[in-house]
C-alpha cells in the first residue's frame, strides 16, 4: 500500500485545496491529511486563520479524499510523521518547490501544479474589503506600527497625521504613504480605521473625534486618564459599531496569551498575589522625564504592569496606595503601585529614573509562574512548585516588534469575528484608566502642596 501525506491551513476551504487532495489521493492508496493548530500557523507567521480547527478538519474531511486526518502542532513534526506513519509519498502544492527538499531523504517528495487565481489569503480579502489604516502621531512607535502592519494580511497602511505638516510629509515619504496631512478629516477621508500613536494626553481627544467619524480606533495606551473618558469611548464605539482596541502590544502577544490561561488554570492554585515591574532608564532631556503633567514612571510603564494584575486579580480592587520617588520636577522616577484584593495583594512597580528587576511574578496556593525580563515580549516563563524538581518551562514565538498580533487581533475583529476580545477587555481597560487617575490626581496634589510650602 502507498501511503501519501500532505499538510495545509485549508482555511475557508476552496477550490484549490479541493484539487491538491484529490491529486494527492491519486498518488497513492492512503491519505493522510495534517491540518495546522492556529497556534502554530501563528508561530510561523501566518495570524490571519479564520476557520477554527475543527471546521477546517471538517471540510477536508468532507472531500472524502483523506483516509485519515492529523492535526500538525510543531516544527519538525513533518519529519517525524513520515517516519511515524511510513509514508511513501509527501506532497504539497507547487508554491513550495523547493522549501521540502530534506523530506527526500525519508520518501518521495512531489509539488503539484497549484491551482491558478485562487488562495484563502485571496478568499479572506474578497469576504472582506481590505481596511485602510491611518497612523495618527508619526513618533517612534508609529515608525514600528507600518512596518509590522505588512505581516497581517487584509490591512495596509495608506496615510499619516501629523499637526506638523513637514513630519506628516517626511513620514508619509519614508513608508510611500498615500496620504500625509495635517488635517484630519482629510485622513478620516482616506481610511477606515486609525492607529493612535500621538502624545499620551491626545489620546482620549482623537479616538473620540475618530469614533465620531466612523473609524474603528486602535489606540496606544494609555487610551484615556480618566476612567469615565475611557468607559465613555467604549460606550461611543459601541454606539457607533466600530471596534476600539487598546494597544498594549503585551496583551495579545501568543506567549503571554498563553501565560494567563496556565496562571487561571488551577496549575498554581488560587491566585494570591501579583508582582509585575517594568523599568526603562529614560535619558532626562525626553518626554518621558520632562512632561510635568503626563511623564514620569507610572504613565509611561504603568500599563504594562497593570495589565496582568487586571487580568490575574481582577478590576475590583479594594485599595489601591502609590509609593513614588520624585525628580525635582515633580514627575515621578519610580512608582510602587499596591492593590489590595478581597482574596489577594498586587504590586506594580514602575520607572524612568530607577532601574530594577523586571520581572512578572504570579503566587499561588500550589506554586507560581515566573516570568523574567523582558516578560512584556513574551517568549519564556517558568512555572514552579515547592518540589524544585517539578518546574516546567514554556517557550513561545514572539516575532518581530511584536506589534502584528495586536493589529491581526483587531483586523480580526473589525471583520466581524468575536472570540479574541478576550485578550484585554473593556472592563480591563477602563480600569486601568482609572488607576491612573487615582496616580495622576496624588501627584498633582502632590506638587501642588510642594509648589506651595516653596512659595511660603
Ligand atoms: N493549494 C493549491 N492551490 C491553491 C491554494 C493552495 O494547490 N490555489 C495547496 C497549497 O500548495 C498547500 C495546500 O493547498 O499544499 C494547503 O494550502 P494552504 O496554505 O492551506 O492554502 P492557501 O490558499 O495557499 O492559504 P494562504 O493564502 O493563507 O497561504
């Protein structure tokens, strides 16, 4: 008996994928058929699969062409299925002549002819208009946002605002943006959604004039400093049916994703406490250390620390105590933000002007996860128990700036599927808004206080 084995995504299964089964079939007298896990199609790259598993299972199984039917999860597992199932034949389309030649020295290698003018990336841009995204604010993190965009498929980036025309235009020269203005109905005009990446205190402003206009948001964090102004965006975007994302890239990343579902799986217990620090000596000439009002620590770093308290402990805190080292400007170098739960403590630690471990740290009652620097870019954590003997260790893909999960995340959802909300919710982030808040209103307190007992 011959037995053939070919793999695929075969999401939003199409004529092609119906053709290349049924000549593999003809190869041989036994098909198996590998059909990729989301998140292995996600560590290599492809972020865009629409189909869950078990509907793409589904429809190769419906040609009737496959006598059986793997699921492929890893690097490397084709190598060990030939050898594993004896496999005479491997096959796959002829867009990957050549990537397969090492099979040769297990079985047959055989591309067939791809079937012409059509693909599931094809499929997925006809379901769905391609969205047009403009980036407001041109700074250094846009510079990395049009770049990433290019790996998720169905977006593109066509345009820029800046207030400054001559940095709009530089921009939009720079990445061959069709748009560069300093005029914003101009882009609103030119786009279908936007990526906020303005000053931090801009935020709130624009996502709302965005929303107003009828463009989904995806906003740099923080989205608002108030949480009232937060819940009241989402209210907007919901209102107006436009999805509003904000982007802490660290929240939709595959590997913290993963963190969070093993910390809320029992493995460790009950979650007891929360310690996340996150610390970036910033140069005291920067923003970051000379904007009195919405520099400093807290505001710059503050949601990547809050971010897996929100999510582990939850947003009903009962009190919430900031401990902060102060530039004699008033901003704050070092934050130490401490929560207090009905069942459990959190610790957010925070700085521009001090440097310490950074590190996530999650007890429980069983053991806890540990997650070292740079845990924000998730790639490796640990989980650990009193027997040291029983520690296991994760690894997860994290590719390139990290930033293409958030924006496939939110091409995902704007194309009308739910299921990915969950990787940072409404509720998640309008608390965090209002930790700020509560920070901002002691600091400014603060300074006042100091900028009065000066003037005495
Ligand atoms: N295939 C084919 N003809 C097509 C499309 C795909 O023969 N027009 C083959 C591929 O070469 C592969 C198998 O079908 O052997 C599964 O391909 P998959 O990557 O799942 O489908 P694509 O349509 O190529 O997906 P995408 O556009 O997401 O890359």
């Amino acid at each position: 008996m011959k037995k053939v084995i070919t793999y695929g995504s075969f999401d939003l299964f199409h004529e092609g994928h119906y053709n290349l089964l049924k000549r593999a079939k003809a190869l041989g007298d036994y098909l198996i058929v590998g059909v990729t896990t989301e998140q292995y199609d996600e560590s290599r790259g492809k972020l865009n699969i629409v189909d869950s598993l078990d509907k793409r299972i589904e429809n190769v199984r419906q040609t009737g062409f496959a006598d059986e039917i793997i699921v492929e999860d890893h690097q490397g597992q084709k190598v060990e299925d030939v050898q594993k199932y004896g496999i005479d034949i491997f096959t796959v389309g002829s867009d990957w002549t050549g990537a397969f030649e090492y099979m040769k020295q297990f079985c047959e290698v055989v591309y067939l002819e791809r079937t012409k003018n059509i693909s599931s990336t094809q499929v997925r841009n006809q379901s769905h208009p391609i969205t047009r995204i403009g980036v407001i604010g041109t700074g250094r993190i846009a510079e990395r946002f049009v770049p990433e965009a290019k790996y998720v498929s169905g977006v593109i980036v066509n345009s820029a605002y800046n207030p400054n025309l001559e940095s709009a235009r530089q921009f939009g020269e720079k990445f061959e943006l069709d748009v560069a203005t300093d005029c914003l109905e101009e882009l609103f005009d030119a786009v279908d959604a936007v990526y906020i990446a303005s000053p931090h205190e801009t935020h709130y402003e624009y996502t709302k004039k965005a929303l107003e206009n009828g463009k989904h948001v995806l906003c740099e964090k923080p989205l608002a400093f108030q949480k009232a102004q937060a819940a009241e965006l989402f209210e907007l975007a919901h209102k107006q049916g436009k999805i509003l994302l904000e982007a802490i890239k660290t929240a939709y990343c595959p590997g913290f994703v993963q963190m969070m579902g093993i910390a809320k799986s029992g493995v460790i217990g009950r979650i007891c406490d929360v310690e996340a620090c996150f610390t970036r000596l910033t140069s005291p000439d920067l923003r970051e250390r000379t904007d009195i009002r919405y520099g400093g620590g807290f505001t710059e770093f503050g949601s990547h620390t809050l971010l897996p308290i929100m999510k582990l402990m939850g947003t009903d805190y009962k009190e919430v105590r900031f401990d902060s080292i102060i530039d004699k400007n008033g901003i704050d170098l070092y934050t130490k933000a401490s929560f207090v739960y009905e069942h459990g403590l959190a610790l957010s630690k925070s700085g521009v002007g001090v440097k310490s471990e950074g590190q996530l740290l999650i007890s429980g009652t069983n053991g806890y996860i540990l997650a070292e620097s740079p845990w924000w870019l998730t790639q490796y954590f640990e989980v650990r128990f009193e027997d040291p003997a029983k520690k296991e260790r994760y690894f997860s893909k994290f590719l390139g700036q990290g930033l293409r999960y958030e924006i496939s995340d939110f091409a995902y959802m704007i194309h009308g599927h739910q299921g990915r909300s969950y990787k940072f919710t409404q509720e998640e982030s309008i608390a965090i808004a209002g930790v700020m808040e509560k920070f901002l209103a002691k600091r400014e307190a603060e300074r006042q206080k100091r900028v009065g007992y000066e003037g005495v």
